[in-house]
C-alpha cells in the first residue's frame, strides 16, 4: 500500500519535472540566398512545429512548445532577406511562438528538422521564397506541422476576473504591464525589452498600492506572456474595476527626447506624435501573429458610444491629477497629458489611462528607468494621483 503509494507520488514528482525541462534554443540563424531566404533554429530536442504565413502584414508565424532562449547577449535577432525583423517568447502557456516580419507575400519553400550532426543540435529549417500578391491569395494557406504532434493550441493567455471577496467594498485598481510575451514592446539602447520594464514598475504599483490598504489591485498579466488587447479591456469590465491603469515605455528615433506622459482616449488624437503611438501600441495583437482579418476595427478604427463619454471625463480627471504628481517626481514630456484612439483604453465603463514612464530610446532616461529608485518614484506619484481620483469621486464625483 504504502509502496505503491511511493510509486504513485514519484510519477508525479518525475512527469512534473519533465513537464518543466523545456528544450533549449541555442541559436537562431537568416541565410540569404538568391532564390530563397533560410530560416534556422537550432535547439537542444527535436521540435514539434506548426508554421503559418498571414497577410496584411505579412508575417510567417512558427509555434513551438514552451522553449527556453538561450541567446545569450544576442536577444535581439537581426533579420535578413526576406524577413525584415523576428520575435519570440511564450504566446499561451505551453506554446513558444517565433512571428516573422515579412515586407511582401512569401510562401513556404521547405520546412524540415535536422538531427545533430557536426557539432550542431537539433535543426528546424524553414526556407522562404517571394510570391506575388495574387498567388498569395489564390492559394490554399494551411499551416505545416510536424510529425511529432505539438500540444493543442491553446487560447492566448486570458486573465479571468476572480469573484468579488465578500463585503469588500474596495474599488477595484486593475494594473496593465504593456506587451509580454512574444510581443517585446519597444526595445532599448542597451537592449532592454519594455515588456520586462513595464512588468516591473506594475508589480511595484501593485506592491504600493496594496500598502495603503484601500483597494483591491488586478493585474492583467504577472508574468512574461502575451495577452490581447481586448482581453486586457474585457479584464477591466468583468472585474467592475474603478480604473485601469496600462504601463508602457516609449521609443523615439529623436534620442534626446525623455519624460513621462498620459494619455487617454479620444476620437481624435491630440497631435500626430499621440496619433503614431497609439497606431504603434495598438499593433500588438499583429505583432504577436493573431489573424486580424476577422476584426478589422481593432487595428483600423477606435468607434467611441456615448456610454464612453463620461468614463472619458473621469479618465481625463485622473490623468490630470496624475501630471501634477508626474511634475514633481522627473522630467515630463511637454503637453503631458495626450490623447488617441488607443484600443487597450476602449473600455466603455472603466475610466483608463496609459501611463508611458518615460523613453528607452534616451540613455539618460533608461538608465534612470531602470532604477529602483526611479521606479518608486513614479508608482508612488500614480498611488498619490489614484488617492486623488477616488477622493474626488466620493467627494464630487458623478456617483
Ligand atoms: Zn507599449
């Protein structure tokens, strides 16, 4: 009984471990080519794939088992040929994915694994070639798989609303790190990913806002995986939240550009800057590989009812009281306070603002971002603006 009991639990131990031990990527390599551009990735098992191209913009996505990048300094793969820039990381649980930029229609040439030889692992080879427009569209595009069957595709990662602890009367804060997953969000001079930055500036906005007591915090993501913009916002919704706070960090080509800034939602964007960020940051769903041929409105127009109208007053309050606190903590962009049709802003009950701390593409300013220092700084300035915002709810505020 008792021995059997110790077989049971060691099956359980062992295939726990294993379920952990994920294969490695030692190394991603572009082959240029006149005829066709060669795709490698060299790792430490034999993969499991499922490869697809999508159009409008074209882009060649790769889905793996949940891998380890093992890159070392170089974490940013440059791309070549036809692929015009590459990214990686987890997309669901269970599943890495790899989505290529590609400038025009391409087809699969040859997709095929490697096994070791000559000092090199495991192999998956996925040779592309140009085709036109037309062919693109003619042709049957079902994705190639492997002969090793790869887990079941799962849904992109998706935050559920937890139930309401009883009697708490708290209003709810959602917090919303930007990006995640295969989806970096801007990338920094010394190569830090905004994904990784955001993340940790949501969990010390989380950790001080939970020190006062006075709310109850969510997070759309705790940890380094993908999740849509429409679910960060039908998040916000389930969970009857009293604000939505995203985090994100800018990049800029003018490096001498720093400062923080706020930006709600409107219809019109304020400037062209706020118009050419909020068509960058709403990309992300594109930018991780999700075929957005079923809902164009996502990426093309921000339609606002008039149940917005009013949440959109609230958010601007917030966001002003937010540029005051903004002011005395670091340097500010000017006009600090923006607006666009940001979709991850879109809720129409939840008042929500996007905060960018500040540019990744400044040195000064990344070094600055990178601090602890810095970082409670800033979180402290949003818990003030939030203490801010519900006193003047209960005081003055519309309900
Ligand atoms: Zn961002």
């Amino acid at each position: 009984m008792m021995a059997r009991l110790i077989i049971a639990l060691l099956a359980v131990i062992l295939s726990s471990s294993l379920a952990l031990a994920k294969p490695d990527v030692t190394d991603v390599r572009i082959g240029v080519h006149p005829d066709k551009t060669r795709f490698v990735l060299e790792l430490t098992e034999e993969p499991a794939y499922r490869a697809f191209t999508l159009p409008d913009p074209f882009r060649v996505v790769i889905d793996l088992p949940a891998l380890e990048w093992r890159l070392g300094s170089r974490r940013v793969v440059e791309g070549g040929g036809l692929v015009q820039a590459l990214r990686y990381g987890l997309f669901a649980p269970g599943t890495s994915r790899v989505v290529l930029d590609v400038g025009e229609p391409v087809d699969f040439d040859k997709v095929f694994t490697l096994p070791p030889e000559n000092g090199y692992g495991y192999r998956l080879v996925i040779d592309l070639k140009p085709i036109s427009r037309e062919a693109y569209f003619a042709r049957a595009r079902t994705p190639l798989v492997s002969s090793i069957p790869l887990p079941r595709a799962q849904q992109a990662a998706l935050p559920v609303a937890p139930p309401k602890p009883q009697g708490d009367t708290r209003p709810v804060i959602i917090i919303d790190a930007g990006h995640g997953g295969v989806d970096p969000g801007a990338i920094g001079q010394t190569g830090i990913y905004e994904k990784d930055l955001v993340l940790s500036y949501a969990k010390e906005l989380k950790r001080l806002i939970e020190a006062e007591g006075r709310y109850r915090v969510l997070m759309t993501r705790e940890s380094d995986v993908f999740i849509r913009l429409r679910d960060r916002v039908r998040y916000a919704q389930d969970s009857d939240a009293g604000l939505f706070v995203s985090l994100h960090a800018n990049t800029h080509r003018k490096h001498e550009l720093r400062g923080a800034a706020i930006y709600t939602l409107s219809e019109t964007a304020s400037d062209a800057e706020a118009a050419a960020l909020a068509a960058k940051e709403n990309k992300a769903d594109a930018i991780a590989g999700i075929d957005l041929s079923d809902q164009p409105e996502v990426v093309s127009k921000i339609l606002i009812d008039l149940a917005q109208r009013e949440t959109m007053n609230q958010s601007k309050r917030f966001a002003n009281l937010l540029v005051k606190q903004l002011h005395t903590v670091g340097p500010v962009l000017r006009n600090t306070h923006r607006s666009a049709g940001f979709a991850v802003l879109k809720s129409p009950t939840v008042p929500s603002v996007l905060v960018e701390v500040g540019y990744l593409s400044n040195k000064v300013e990344e070094k600055l971002l990178r601090s602890e220092d810095y970082r409670r700084k800033i979180s402290g300035a949003i818990v003030k603006a939030i203490d801010g915002y519900f006193e003047w709810q209960r005081t003055a505020g519309p309900s």
